[in-house]
C-alpha cells in the first residue's frame, strides 16, 4: 500500500515479507500492526472503506488468552462510522 517493493533472494526470505520495518509485536495501541500471515485490513460492511487498526493484542502478554498458536488479534475500527469495528486474529 506504501508503494514499498522488495526483491527476495530465497523461498525463505520471501517468508519474511511481513516482518521488514519497523512493526513490532506485542500489545499496543494504534501504531503499525505487526501481521503474522500478511495484512489483513477488513472492509466497512456499509462503505466498503478499508478499516484501521486501533488495537493490537499479543497472545499471553496481557491478556491471559492464546491466539491459536502465539497469534495477535487486531480491532480495526471503519473511518467512516464509528459504530463498524471488526475483530480478528492470525496464528503462526
């Protein structure tokens, strides 16, 4: 989204695409979403707008709960309608 493009050398590098930058993991508050499986921006139902995260929970930091297998968990919230939140999460 960022227009960023990188070339990998290896089927392993490739693996790793999510994690180049600055996006750590761990419990936090806006910021960037450290994705486990690549984005995921769900849509407004109504709008079709792309939804931004306004929260990122790590499995086991604060919250006594596992994400599957050390997954993280997003609530994103719709720009447009402050009544449209989705959540989701993602495991290794």
């Amino acid at each position: 989204d960022l227009g960023v493009e990188v070339e990998y050398d290896s089927v392993y590098e490739h693996m790793l695409e999510n994690k180049i930058g600055v996006s750590l993991p761990g419990d936090k508050l806006f910021g960037w979403p450290d994705w486990i499986q690549g984005v995921e921006y769900p849509s407004d139902r109504n709008t079709d707008s792309q939804m931004e995260v306004l929260f990122q929970l790590e499995s086991e930091e604060n919250l006594p709960y596992m994400f599957g297998d050390l997954g993280i968990a997003h609530l994103t919230v719709s720009p447009d309608d402050e009544n449209e939140m989705a959540f989701s999460w993602a495991c290794y």
